[in-house]
C-alpha cells in the first residue's frame, strides 16, 4: 500500500507493550516506511570507525550517555545521506527551518565544529517516510527534531501497566506441589488450573521482576512531557489494547486515514 505524502512517525509506549512489534508490521504492510533506529545509526558508526563512532564509544567506555546533540547528528546525517533533508541556500524557503546546535566546547570541537546556523529543507516526498526509533526521549529532545523536520504522527500505545506486567512475569505456580506453569511457553491445559489436580494456580507478586515495575514507573514518568509536546503540536494519537494483534488493525487504519493514497 503506497503513501501519499511522508510519514514521520515515533512510537511511544510502555516497555514490553510491543513497539518493536507494531514497527516491523507497519513496515511490512507499508514498504516506503523505513526504520530510522538511533541505537542502529551509533552501532554502525562505532563499526565503521566514523569520528563520531569513535567518539560515542569512548563516552560509552567512559560509562557516559551520548550526548544529545551526538545523536542528532548522527540523524541529521542519515536523513541528509538518504537525500530528505537538504541544506538550503535559499533564505525563505516554505519547508525551512533554522536550527543552531550548540556543541560542548573542547577537545570535541576538533571532530565536529559546530554547525553553522542554517536552513534545512525536508523531503514531503512519500520515499522519505520513517520511523523513528529510540530518539527523541525527552521534550527537549522533541524540540530539537522538530526544528530539523517534523514528525508529523506520533502513536501513544496504550495498554494497561497490570496486563503488560501479566505478559512478562508469566509464571503461575501450584502451591501444594510446587509445579511451576509459564503461560507463554508452558502453559496450564486449563488457564489458572494445575494439570494434574485440577486445583488453583497462584502468582507470587515477588515473581515479578523488581527491574520491571521500576522501568514502567520510570517509562510513565519520562514519557508524559514528551506525549505532552507532542499533543501540543497536534499529531499525538492514542491507540488502546490489551494486545498487539488488538492494536494493529487500529493503528493500520488510523495510519491509512492520515497518510492513505487517495
Ligand atoms: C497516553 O496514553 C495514556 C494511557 O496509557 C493516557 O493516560 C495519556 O493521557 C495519553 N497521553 C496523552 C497526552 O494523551
Ligand atoms: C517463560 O519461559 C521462557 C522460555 O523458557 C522464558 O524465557 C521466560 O523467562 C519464562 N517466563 C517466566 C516469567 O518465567
Ligand atoms: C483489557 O483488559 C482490561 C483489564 O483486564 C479489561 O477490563 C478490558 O475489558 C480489556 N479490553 C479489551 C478490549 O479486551
């Protein structure tokens, strides 16, 4: 199924909500979407020895994060590489925007100047249609990429926090006997039922992973800024299920609807 103008999407939802998931079906159903991963776009650069390869991983060495303005150049690289994005020399162009990166001064200035302020122009071109993925995370990462190119939809996947930790911490024990069932891989004949007595299967809150809880409560503290910018910029959609296969046809038409050829 084919575009009809770009797409610039972000997903954003719940640790094992199924973004990864959502993402390979949209790309699959429509082929023009590519995936722009920043987790990708730093793995490939650090492989490949580029100056910004070599100095995120020495900043990874060091146990640091990579700096924000790090990570949009490596964006701003790839969109400029696929030919989405263009410097632009023309002072008032409709699709331009002014963008001044403020790089930390030191021995850093050395591999990358700072960019000078400049236009760029964005491709509205259905070819130029992406997913981002794993950038931004906060706000004012937001900000940065919207003075560069737009995303124009951004999907707020919904699903209640006690059915995604059902999902992950799976495993329902028989107390009497100790035998363990993990639904996904090993499940009960019966749901909530022991095989073999019949009786009733119990979940130990501690069979959770501690780890999981703190990061959904960390994802619902990070992430409520970031849905409200981009409510605020009018292209925040909520899609609510309990499951992938629930949300997909939701997402598919809702998708078709803003970016469908007509
Ligand atoms: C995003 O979805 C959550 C439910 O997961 C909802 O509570 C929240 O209001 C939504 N955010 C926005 C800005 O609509
Ligand atoms: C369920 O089984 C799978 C495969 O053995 C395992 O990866 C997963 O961690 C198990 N889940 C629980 C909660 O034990
Ligand atoms: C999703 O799960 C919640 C809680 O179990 C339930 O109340 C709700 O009806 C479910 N929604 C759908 C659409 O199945």
């Amino acid at each position: 199924m084919s575009l009809s103008r770009a797409a610039r999407l972000i997903l954003i939802g719940a640790p094992g909500v199924g973004k990864g998931t959502q993402t390979g079906r949209l790309m699959k159903r429509y082929p023009q979407l590519a995936s722009i991963s920043s987790g990708d776009l730093l793995r490939n650069n650090v492989r490949h020895r580029t100056p910004l390869g070599i100095q995120a991983e020495s900043r990874m060495k060091a146990g640091a994060l990579v700096p924000d303005d790090m990570i949009l150049r490596l964006i701003l690289n790839e969109l400029t590489t696929r030919g989405w994005l263009k410097s632009d020399i023309k002072p008032y162009s409709l699709n331009s925007a002014s963008i001044s990166l403020d790089f930390q001064k030191g021995a850093d200035d050395i591999f990358f100047p700072s960019i000078p302020t400049q236009n760029y122009e964005y491709s509205d071109d259905p070819s130029a249609s992406f997913i981002l993925d794993g950038f931004p995370r906060t706000a004012v990462q937001a900000s940065k990429i919207d003075e560069l190119i737009p995303i124009n939809f951004v999907v707020n996947i919904s699903t209640p926090a006690a059915i995604i930790l059902d999902r992950i911490c799976n495993r329902w024990v028989h107390e009497p006997s100790g035998r363990i069932y993990n639904t996904t891989f090993n499940a009960p004949k019966v749901d909530g039922r022991d095989d073999i007595t019949g009786e009733p299967l119990t979940r130990r809150a501690d069979d959770c992973p501690e780890t999981w809880k703190a990061r959904l409560k960390a994802f619902e503290d990070n992430s409520m800024p970031l849905l409200e910018h981009y409510d605020k910029m009018g292209v925040l959609w909520t899609v609510e299920g309990n499951s992938s296969d629930e949300i997909t046809p939701k997402l598919f038409s809702e998708f078709e609807r803003r970016f469908g050829a007509r």
